[in-house]
C-alpha cells in the first residue's frame, strides 16, 4: 500500500499530467518506484496516449533487410553479430538483396527496414549501392536505413562530413532513418556496453543533422540490463531535449534487453510489468514525440496487446525476416499477417489504422490490395506539453 507521502507525489504528477504539463527527472524516477502501483502509472500513460492518438492502434506493412552480420564491433549485448571468418557470418548479394525488395513489393509492404553489420572489408559504397539499387528497382518502397552507428562509420570510412554523407544516401533513396543504436547514453552504462561504438553525443549528432536535412527518424532506448531507473531518466530527457529544438522524432521504440547468445547472458530478462512500467513512464517523459511503440517482436504478443492501455499507440508491423531480436532468444512469431495484426489491436480494444513509416493513412486499392497511396498526415493536430515556465505566462 502505498503511504501518504507517495499519494501526495502521485497526485501532484497525475495533476500537472491533466493539465498537459511536463514531467521532471524527479517525476519520472519517482514513477519506477516499486511502492507505485503500476495500474497508477498505466492510467496516466493512457490518458495521456488517447489525448495524443485517441483510440487508434497504427501498424504498417514492413519486412526486415539485415544484409549483413558481420562487424568490427563486439557489443556485449549483441547476439546478432559475427566475425569475419565465423561460419556464422554472411554477406547477401545483389541478387538476393533484389529478391527481398521483390518479396515485399508482391506482399504489399511499404516499408524496409535495413540495418546491419559495420563489415570492415566492404566500403561505403557497397552500403549507398545497396540503397539506391533498391530504390532505383522499387521506388516506391519506402527505405528506413543505417542507425546513427553506422552513419559514424560511414563518416570514418570516407573522411567526409556526416551531413554531406546523410546529403548522399537520401539522394540515392533514404527515406528515413531507424532509432537503432542508442542504447543508454549515460557513459556509466553505454561504457560498460559498447565502449567503442559511437557515443551519446555521436548519436545525438547524427540525428540532429538528419533532421536539419528534412529527414525523419526513431529513437529507442535498451533497458533492462545494468542501468538504474536514473539512467534511462536521463536517457529520455536528452532524447526529449533534441526534440525540442529539431521536432524531428516520430515515434518512441523502448526495447527489452535479451540475454540469451550474448556477453551478459547472467542477466534476467525484464518482466512484463517492468516492460509495461517502462512504456508508461516513457509515454509520460516524452511528451513532445507523437507516438510509442509496443515492439511486439520483443516484448511478446500479449505485453505488447497489453501496451496499448499502457501508453503505446503501435505495434509496428509484420516484421518480415527480423534476425537480431530473434538471435538473443526472441520466441515470437517471425511474421504476422495483416489480420492478425489487426486482430490484436481489435482484441485490445483499439482500431486498427494502417499508417506509413512517416505516419501517413495508407488507402489501399479495393481491387487490388498491394497497391497504395499515402493519404493525410496522422499527427496534423499533434501539441507537446508545456513546461512550468510557460503555463506561468499563461496565467500571468
């Protein structure tokens, strides 16, 4: 039971949450307190996910390019990733690269999402051929690539400037760009983790100049490993910070550590209610990003059903030939079809809207489903909380 104490800093967050007002480092570690009733939490999260999105569950139809495994770097966390000389290790070609393009195109995708290996024998161009022989052969598929990781890589391989860089891969056909590789920022953690891998700062650059370009992108965050609650406070409010002054996040993807195949396999994974809490509190941290994801290749099918009432207003799509979630022990599907995935969302409550990487309604053609056209934007009516200071000027 929770005492008075608790109940006051409770009822004095749920107040400033009514009246859309924004959360402080103290708030949201005060909410991962285990003597907050997790309910609690969800019910603010909730309220907060439907003044955003109202009922509304968004997914698309995606698949998944990893195209290759190999990589210079050795995250800890990392069961996806191989040597050079591993048996392990692949490298796709032209031909089966065209082929996934293919299958998405005939299964009416409208996304692909292509991240990988940083393989130290392949340049940069071999990373841009690959994104404008797509787009060239499938225009119309919307390509989601390369993480802010290895957006510092190709700045080290080519010893060109990173906007100029972005500049070139959007030319080519990058349409946006994933949130992949940001972890926890706080060096305490990120040190112990990936000490060689591009840094916060590193990160947080490379996505300001994407959105300075016009490119938008996602940001994640890894929990459950060895940071604390402070930590992933931190974490969110630096994320928050840089959206504030570029506005270019679209949507927020809190991703559960998995142990399993990696250096930190000692570690449990996080329960569905830390997963839950965690997509709550970050709903309520991240008031100026339109939309968060409930992963359901990493947190399950039903957590992540059940993240629709605990402020996640997505569960992504049907994930075609995801490999890294499912090489750290994922047990989920490796695909979803549309009814299934909009069975889900129907079962939870909420009504399923396809959408598009860059939130747009998806029509599609009666006659003929694998065709589409993007339609309005889903967050034309979207308005971040107001801080402290400014609801001061408004009463004043």
């Amino acid at each position: 039971m929770m005492n008075n104490e608790l109940r006051a800093r409770l009822r004095h967050i749920r107040d400033k949450v009514e009246s859309g007002v924004r959360l402080h480092m103290d708030d949201g570690v005060f909410l991962y307190e285990p003597d907050v009733p997790l309910q609690e939490v969800g019910i603010l999260a909730n309220y907060v996910r439907e003044r955003i999105n109202g009922n509304v569950g968004y997914y698309n139809i995606n698949t998944h390019l990893n195209p290759t495994n190999v990589c210079v770097y050795r995250c800890r966390f990392c069961a996806f990733r191989s040597d050079l000389r591993d048996p392990k290790g692949y490298v796709m070609t032209d031909e089966q690269i065209l082929a996934r393009g293919r299958e998405a195109v005939d299964n009416g995708c409208t996304e692909m999402h292509v991240v990988g290996g940083l393989h130290h024998k392949l340049g940069y161009d071999w990373y841009r051929g690959m994104i404008a022989l797509l787009h060239q052969t499938y225009p119309k598929l919307h390509l989601k690539a390369w993480t802010a990781v290895e957006m510092s890589w190709f700045e080290f391989l080519t010893k060109r400037p990173l906007r100029e860089i972005i500049e070139d891969l959007r030319e080519a056909g990058l349409g946006s760009m994933p949130g992949g590789g940001a972890e926890i920022f706080h060096p305490d953690v990120r040190d112990q983790l990936c000490e060689h891998k591009a840094n916060s700062h590193k990160w947080i650059e490379v996505h300001r100049t994407a959105h300075e370009i016009g490119l938008k992108t996602n940001c994640t965050m890894l929990y459950g490993h060895v940071e604390s609650a402070y930590h992933r406070i931190d974490h969110l409010l630096r994320l928050r910070e840089l959206q504030d002054q570029t506005g270019g996040f679209q949507t927020f993807i809190p991703l559960a550590f998995h142990p399993e195949n990696t250096k930190l396999s000692g570690i449990k994974k996080p329960s569905a209610l830390m997963d839950l809490r965690t997509l709550a509190i970050c709903r309520l941290m991240l008031d100026n990003v339109p939309h968060v994801k409930a992963y359901w290749i990493m947190l399950g099918i039903a957590t992540a059903q059940t993240a629709l009432a605990y402020g996640a207003d997505d569960i992504d799509g049907t994930v075609r030939h995801e490999l890294i979630y499912h090489d750290a022990g994922a047990t989920t599907p490796e695909l979803l079809t549309v009814e299934q995935i909009k069975q889900l969302i129907i079962e939870a409550g909420r009504d399923p809207v396809e959408r598009d990487t860059t939130y747009h309604h998806v029509h599609r053609d009666p006659d003929n489903w694998k065709e589409w056209t993007s339609g309005e934007s889903v967050d034309k009516n979207f308005r971040p909380a107001i801080t402290l200071e400014e609801v001061s000027t408004l009463t004043v």
